[in-house]
C-alpha cells in the first residue's frame, strides 16, 4: 500500500473510525484499524465485535494494499503532525511509514488476516431518517436503560414508530423514559431494541451527519449509512415489556414547579441522602407548600422547602434522588409538571407544555 492524503481528512476519519476499537477486546487485532488503499480512496474499518464502523477518504493511490495498525498509536501520531497539507502512507516490511514534511514515523503493523469484516445487512428493511432526529430520540432516555446484562431487553433502548413519530423508550424497571419525536419523513419502523453499550458510539457517530441517514435492519442486526460513512451494531433478541401498563392513568396530586428552583433542592438534597439516596417529597395543598427532606446519619439532615402550584391531596413519598434528577436532562422546558398517583405508586415527570417526553420513577418503600 502507498499513497498520498489529506492529513487532516485522515485524522478526522481515524477520530471517528477508532472510537470503537480497543474496548474491552480480547483480540490484540481489534485495538486497530483496518486501512484499506483502492479505487481512489483509502477505507478505513474498526470493530470491538458489538459494534463496527467504516468511512473513507479520497486518496492519490499508487499502490493499492492493506494493513491494520494500532488506532490509538496512529490517531496521536496524525494528531501530532504539523497541521493542513498531505501526507504519505506507505506499508512496508510490517510497519507502515507515515510520512510528512518534518520526518517520518513507522508504525508496527498488526495481522490484518484476523480482522473480521463488517457484516452487511442482507434481507432487511431500509428506511430514511434525519440523523437529528435519531440522535434526539435516542439521547433523550438511554440513560434508564438497566446496566445490567441478566435481562438485555432492559439494556437496551427500544425504538417503534407510531401515528408518524419514531418512539424512544429505556426502562431499568425503576424508572422509565419514553421519548417521542415526529419524524420530518414518515417512515414505517420495525420495534428495534438496540443494546445500551453501543448506543453512545451510535450516537457519536451519526453527530457528525447534518442530513438524511439510511437505516437498514434485520433481527439482528442493524445499520446506519451516510455519505461515506458506514456504522453496523447488534440488535437484542427478546421481546421489551408492555410499559405502558405501569404508567398510571390517573393523578391524585400535580405540583409544577420552576426547573431550576426544583433542581437546585434535588442536588441539596444529594449532599444529606443516605445510601439509598432517598429524598422524601411531602406536599400540602391546603399549606401551599412542597417541602423536600433528606436525612444521613453521618452527615445530617436538610428539609428545604421549594415553591410551586399545587392541585390534588397531601401525600408524602419518596425517591431515588439521583434518578429523579435524571429526568432534567432531557426536558427543555422553564416548568415542570410532578404528577402523584398516591402513596407507593410512581411519580410522572413531563415538561409543562411538553408531552413528547414522558419520565416515570418507581417509589422507594423504605
């Protein structure tokens, strides 16, 4: 292999190439990436077995070839180059020499024979989609999915289409995260359930996309596809819970308050929670008051009372404090709706004038 290439091209195709090699691989080959010199253009391929990606730059080839190398090694070396220009690639004699206008650095190269291609999505279906809207979907409740791999229907994030909006829903089975988004091009989605582990580098990945992508799934597999980039992972096989059973249809007490005023007490309350990291919401309509307690036996205690508009019956509940404080992260808007349904069930937390997302936290019993 010998060639000539942008050097910043290159670079910013290893950046997004290499994200996925070297985690938690037990092949010496998978912490490396695949380059690939033909027809005009230098491949590059990385793989950690759960999820793979491939781009491409447009290349002055001289001699076609291939070689693997260690993706961090040659992300610095790219990264230490003196910016802008082009620079040369050449494999030779089990190193690959990379070439600029102040010298030459060889890097060792690795059995190229052991590394596995990306599997093709064969006999699927293919639906259009704006990347944003993916990335919305999908960034707006991974962080319920369980972190757990006994049940992995629950680590994952299960996308369904419905009435023309794409449906995003994580559950860990103590709180739960349903994210809706209308998508700008109707598209029939098959219910996919996407692993959480590959979900950050899915998402890393379509960033980088400003249009349209092409999603193409089968049973197992799916696959993203845009300009010259190419990304595939595994899908979960199983079957996600019917969730909306345990949402619960009607309130018996609603509290709006200001996001930050209701936050800034959440993350009070985090300093004085025990382990359990309980916080304990009680709410008087007739007193028009919500006051939060949290209380340690090693740190102490806090009772911190937070305005806001109160409709419905006393109640006294408590929480996990750091999955209601999950929620904040995906609502935009300045109120936010906390809707009782009664002592021991759970909580749903909404965006005032926003029903696109939808956040349910169980109680906590002790």
């Amino acid at each position: 292999m010998k060639l000539e290439v942008s050097k910043e091209a290159l670079f910013a195709k290893v950046q997004l190439v290499g994200r996925v090699s070297g985690k938690q691989v037990t092949l010496p080959v998978l912490q490396g990436i695949f380059l690939e010199a033909r027809e005009g253009r230098v491949f590059l391929r990385a793989t950690n077995l759960d999820i793979g990606l491939e781009g491409s730059v447009a290349a002055k080839i001289e001699r076609e070839g291939v070689c693997v190398v260690s993706a961090s090694v040659l992300s610095q070396v790219l990264g230490s180059m003196t910016k802008g220009g082009m620079i040369s690639l050449e494999s030779v004699e089990g190193s690959l020499a990379v070439g600029g206008v102040h010298g030459v650095s060889r890097l060792a190269t690795l059995d190229h024979t052991e590394f596995p291609s990306l599997p093709q999505v064969e006999g699927g279906e293919t639906v259009v989609l704006q990347a944003s809207d993916l990335i919305a979907g999908i960034r707006s409740v991974w962080f319920a999915a369980s972190q757990s791999s006994i049940k992995p229907e629950l680590a994952s994030v299960y996308l369904y289409e419905e009435n023309g909006s794409m449906v995003c829903v994580a559950t860990d089975s103590f709180r739960l995260a349903e994210k809706k988004v209308r998508m700008k091009k109707p598209a029939q989605l098959l219910p996919l359930l996407v692993p959480n582990r590959t979900v950050v580098d899915l998402m890393r990945t379509l960033e980088v996309c400003e249009g349209d992508v092409t999603v193409t799934f089968s049973s197992n597999q799916l696959s993203c596809s845009f300009e010259d980039v190419y990304v595939t992972t595994r899908l979960v096989d199983g079957t996600f819970p019917d969730y909306r059973q345990i949402i619960p249809a009607d309130r018996v007490t609603t509290v709006v308050f200001l996001k930050q005023d209701i936050l800034q007490a959440l993350k009070k309350a985090t300093i004085f929670s025990d382990r359990f990291n309980q916080v304990t919401f009680v709410v008087e309509p007739n007193k028009k008051k919500i006051t939060l307690e949290a209380r340690s036996a090693d740190i102490g205690e806090m009772k911190e009372v937070v305005e806001g508009a109160i409709e419905g019956d006393d109640l006294t509940i408590s929480f996990n404090q750091k999955y209601v404080i999950d929620a904040f992260q995906s609502i935009e808007a300045d109120s936010v709706s906390f809707q009782f349904s009664g002592p021991g069930r759970p909580v749903i937390i909404q965006g005032v004038g926003d029903d696109s997302f939808l956040y349910l936290v169980m109680p906590m019993n002790k």
